[in-house]
C-alpha cells in the first residue's frame, strides 16, 4: 500500500528534472520503508501468567472433585482481579485419606535419620523460597517484619524437628524393672494416619507446627487448612514437592472444617487427631465421633498464642501424643 502512494506521488511530479524525481522518490520509499519497520518492530502485550492455586494430594497439585471454589479478592499488583481456590469436599477427605494410608507404611519403615534429612531438605526449599512466603504473608495483611518472623520461626521449627528424628527413641524408650528372668523394653511407634485440622493463625507458622511433629514420628497427615487466605498454604506445599517427601505422606485440602472435620473424626483408617484452634460444638463432636473408633484426640485450644512465642510448638508434648508405645518381653540368658 505505502509503494503505490509514492507511484501517485511520481506520477505528479514526472516534469520535474530527472535528478530531482530521483530525490523525491529516494525519500519516499525511504520513509515507507521505516514505517514498516516500526510497525513490525513495536512490543506485543503478552498475557500474564497467573499462578493457580490447587490442594496437595498424594505428591500431586490438584482440583476438588466437586470443582468448588473460594473466590478471592486479589493484590492489583500481583493476582488477576479475583483468585479461584479448590474447596476440598467430603470425597476429598476419604480419597486423601486413603492415599496416606498407602504412603505411612513406606515413611515409617525409613530411618530416622532419613527422616532428619527430608525434614532440614524441606527446610532448605522454605529457605530459598523465603521472600515469596514471606510476601504471600504481608499480602494477608502482615507487615513486612512481622511477615519475615513469621517464616524464620517456620523454617526454625522444620530444622528443629529434624535434629530431633534420629532421637527420639532414646527419649521415649526405656528399660522396664520387672520381677522374673526376662527384660522389657517399650519402643515407640507411629500411629499411622492422623488428620490434622491447622490453625488459621499464624497461617505459615501454625501449618508447619502441626504438621511436623505428626510426621517426625512416621504418621501420615490428611490437613484440612480453614485459612481465610490460603494461597500461603498453597506456596508451602509447593515447598513440600521438592523436599524429597515421598507422595502422599502429607496431603493438604483446603475447606470449611464444618464440612470436612466430621467425615474425618468417623473414617475408620484414621488413627488420631490433632486439633488445633478452640472449634467450639464442632471440636466437641468431633471428638465424640472419634470414639466410635477409639481415635487418639489431641486439641490445643490454646495454640494460636502458643505459637507466636520464640519458641514455637517444638518438644517432645506435640510428638508424643501420636505415637503408640509397644512393650517387648525377652529371656534373660543363664
């Protein structure tokens, strides 16, 4: 289009003199020419790539299978408009419980030593991930140093626990005195699968506080988050994926704890519970449905608070609970 103007534009001036038609035909391609260029030139707008938020099941970041969502207002300068979040459903809670059910046998069969390892790996991809958690904290309203403490203390808590697998069992351990030629010695082990229902603050800390102690022991936790926010959470499991944490060990589902505590408190391959924040009538019932198969409850009412001190949940009070102690009778020699 641009080359047959300046055909026109010649053809007007075709009586000038032969040197001059030359110029004015030079400067015209000349000035098509670059038009072109610019226009091929000029940026694109591309389409950002917003991230997608999704549950943590069996090593795997997925949907809800009922394709339930929360739906949040996003930070202009870092989300779309309106963030979508799976909810997690009842069939969520049953098919994570069965996915830990088949994971805790291999867990608790490692060493706990290689325990140590996964536990400090996990601390090392919190560690390099540090600025995101602690961003994802200020934008549920943190300030920035509050944010920073926040995941200090969380990646603290993670090497904490993992200094502790390789020790437990000379802690808990012992060495009965009974009447009679034998010995007995009590060892712990772990409880098998234990659902977890998370604070909802501290968001970063309170998760990792109720998680690893569960899983220091060799249990397999299923973790209903109940966080108004929990695209932290989400970032954390992402931490999970890369810590050597073999699949399905840990499994996070994000819900109302009205809906998902009770299918969990009456699942029969669930053997413990640890509840934390004060739920009220629902923590009431749910430890009444839990009878029905002799579950081992744990709540911390109190727990919020608990863990914005300096030392966080850590010793042995939030291990123990979620092992069973087993006594072994043996022949003294002569």
């Amino acid at each position: 289009m641009a080359r047959s103007k300046v055909v026109k534009r010649v053809a007007k001036i075709a009586s000038a003199e032969p040197s001059l038609i030359r110029v004015k035909v030079a400067a015209e391609v000349e000035g098509a020419a670059s038009k072109d260029s610019a226009r091929r030139e000029s940026p694109i707008e591309r389409v950002t790539v917003n991230k997608a938020y999704k549950m943590y099941v069996g090593g795997a970041f997925i949907r809800s299978e009922s394709g339930r969502s929360f739906r949040i207002k996003g930070v202009k300068s870092t989300d779309p408009e309106v963030v979508n979040i799976p909810r997690g459903s009842r069939k969520d809670v049953r098919d994570a419980v069965l996915v830990a059910k088949n994971a805790q046998a291999g867990w608790a069969g490692r060493t706990p030593y290689n325990h140590g390892q996964i536990l400090y790996r996990l601390a090392e991809m919190m560690e390099s991930r540090r600025t995101e958690l602690a961003m994802s904290l200020v934008r549920e309203g943190q300030s920035q140093s509050e944010a920073s403490r926040e995941v200090q203390l969380a990646i603290d808590i993670c090497v904490y626990y993992a200094g502790l697998c390789d020790k437990l069992s000379a802690l808990l351990a012992s060495h009965n005195p009974v009447a009679g030629p034998h010995f007995g010695f009590t060892l712990p082990e772990s409880l098998g699968v234990v659902g977890v229902v998370a604070p909802r603050a501290p968001s970063l800390l309170g998760l990792v506080s109720s998680i690893v102690p569960v899983a220091v022991g060799g249990n397999a936790a299923v973790v209903i988050v109940t966080s108004a926010d929990p695209r932290t959470a989400s970032i954390w499991t992402e931490c999970l994926a890369t810590s050597d944490l073999p699949g399905g060990v840990v499994n996070v589902i994000y819900g109302q704890v009205a809906e998902l505590l009770t299918p969990m408190a009456k699942h029969r391959e669930v053997s413990g519970l640890s509840i934390w924040g004060d739920l009220g009538d629902l923590g009431i019932q749910a430890e009444a449905d839990a009878t029905e198969s002799v579950k081992r409850v744990r709540r911390y009412a109190d727990g919020d608070r608990a863990l914005l001190s300096t030392d966080g949940a850590r010793g042995l009070g939030y291990v123990e609970p979620f092992l069973e102690f087993k006594t072994v009778w043996h022949p003294m020699g002569m």
